[in-house]
C-alpha cells in the first residue's frame, strides 16, 4: 500500500493507531519517530465544567464525564482549555438562542464528539440531533451522551444538497478537518459516508427544528441549500462557521438573503451588531462562527447572551 493509504487505514482503526505510536517512539525522527512525551493517552478522561448561569434555567448537570480517544482534537482542545477556551462567544449566544426561540429540536451538524449537542441537551428539555458522518466520532458523541444519561441522537449521517453516498475527506491534521470538500485539508485517505439533505432527513424525522449549529468545513453553504424549505417554513436560528477564502460567504449570503435573516458576526462580548455581508476574512481561529438570526433578537436575547457569557468563561479545566 502506499503510504497514503496506509495512514488512511491508521486513522480508521484506534487499535492500530496505538500499535503504531508505540513503534514510533523507538524510531528516531528522521523515520517519522514521536517524542514520548507528547504521546496522546490511549483514552482521555476528565470532567468538563458546564456553564450554570444566576437567574437561569435550573437543568442538568453541573459537569460532563468525557471519555474519548486520546488523539481527538476536540476532547484534547476540552481538557486542556475547557469550554471557556472553546468557541465561548458562539456558545454563549447558543445558549441564548435556546432560550429565547420557539419550541422546537435542536440540530448539531458536524458535531464531532457532540459538544453543542451535549449542551443543548445538558441545559433543556428540547428534543437534540447530532449529525456526524466519521464513524469512530460518532461512536466517541454516542458514548458520551449515553455515558452521561443525555437524550442525543446521534446520526451517523452528513448533510449535504443531495442524497446518495460521497466520499469523506480524512483530513492528515484533525479529525476535526475531515470534509466532504476536495482540497479543503491535505488528507490521508477517504471513507464512504451517507448523505441526505436536511429537507428530506426532517421530512423522515417528524421534527421541527428551532436551533441548528452548522460546522462541516466549508460545505456549509451545501447543507443549507438542503436545508431552504426548512429555514423558509420553520424559521430557525442557525449557528454556522465561516471560514475565509473558500467562496463559503458569497453563496451564503445568495442563500439566505432571499429568507430575510440578519447576520450577527460573534467576535468579541455581547451584543453583536447586524452586519451587512458575511465575510470570514479578519476572523481569527476563535471568531469565524456567525449567528444568522430570523428576526433582530430582542433586548433580553443580549442580556441573556451576556450572562451565559460570563458563565463559560468561568468553566475552566477542572485540576
């Protein structure tokens, strides 16, 4: 096999990921050796602090036990920094979505292990979805939703403008890169993975969305084309990252400016000014996530924003 495709098949099987770490700290660097001192554990363990806000809703747990492999970037990033040091802007005015829109399930697409899912399902009683297409962070989402008596469904699933099959882009970086776009991330093999519009796959559900938080590594405007029937007729508040330089800005903006939503750029504390176009350029790794709100969020939407706010940024690494 070639080497590609030798770490393609690697990265689908955590016993072999193992295996070969522990061949590799033998090596010396020049044959691609690791330095035993970064190794990942096989299985990271710890608690994740969970925002609880004065006045608010008095759901869930304090805390979540995560358990997931080592190499996931997402539980790493979660250990180390807690969800203070993960996307607080964007999960703050999440949380205040939640609050303040009409009932309605909850939509994590491109959750990877599910940390908006888990949120969602942590702090009120809404019906949740996780959608992840790359089978062993599913399986990582799964776990720790069932591990912690959480009510997520998890669909093995990506979200696209058509149904059928396509090829998941194994990205050589991240787990948290795997894309179904070509060229998106240097990869190191791909997997077959079910595709189905998000018209379709609500049509089968029976729900009706209220929040929908998008991440799929620049083929968002993809899932939202799926998805136009569903923002046109339900009118949900849609959480979606926008990365620069992949043209992802100008077809969402062709997408959704025929639906009358505003366009909230979450960089920064609360509250957001309306911006007139969506550009991902200028935003930093923590700031390329945007709030595209079906109406001009009301005066409490900001405060409530802001009080969760401070609650994540106290959600520090539990020593």
């Amino acid at each position: 096999m070639v080497p590609d495709q030798v770490r393609a098949f690697v990265r689908r099987h955590p016993a072999v990921r193992r295996a070969a770490r522990r061949i590799r700290v033998h090596l010396p660097e020049r044959l691609g050796g690791i330095d035993p001192d970064r190794l990942p554990p096989n299985v990271r363990r710890f608690d994740l602090a969970l925002p609880v806000r004065d006045s608010g809703p008095l759901v869930g747990p304090e805390s979540l036990e995560v358990r997931a492999p080592g190499d996931f970037w997402v539980a790493k990033r979660l250990a180390e920094r807690g969800l203070a040091g993960y996307e607080p802007e964007t999960l703050a005015c999440f949380l205040a979505a939640l609050e303040h829109s009409r009932p309605g399930a909850v939509l994590d697409i491109g959750a990877n292990i599910g940390v908006y899912a888990a949120l969602a399902a942590a702090r009120t009683y809404r019906e949740v979805y996780a959608f992840e297409p790359t089978p062993d962070v599913a399986a990582a989402a799964r776990a720790i939703a069932a591990g912690n008596g959480l009510g997520v469904h998890v669909e093995e699933l990506a979200l696209s403008n058509h149904s059928g099959t396509a090829s998941l882009r194994l990205s050589a970086t991240t787990d948290a890169s795997n894309s179904l776009a070509a060229g998106f991330r240097r990869e190191v093999g791909r997997i077959p993975v079910r595709l189905d519009t998000l018209a379709r796959w609500r049509e089968r559900a029976g729900i009706v969305p209220a929040v929908i938080k998008i991440d799929t590594e620049t083929t968002e405007p993809d899932v939202i084309a799926g998805g136009l029937e569903v923002l046109r007729r339900f009118r949900p508040w849609v959480f979606c990252e926008v990365l620069p330089d992949r043209g992802v800005e100008e077809r969402l903006m062709a997408l959704l400016e025929p639906l009358d939503y505003g366009w909230y750029h979450l960089s920064g504390p609360p509250p957001h000014p309306p911006r007139p176009v969506i550009t991902g350029r200028g935003s930093g790794s923590r700031d390329r996530m945007w709030m595209f709100a079906p109406e001009t969020p009301p005066p409490g939407f900001w405060r409530a924003a802001g009080l969760w706010r401070s609650a994540i940024d106290a959600c520090l690494p539990r020593t």
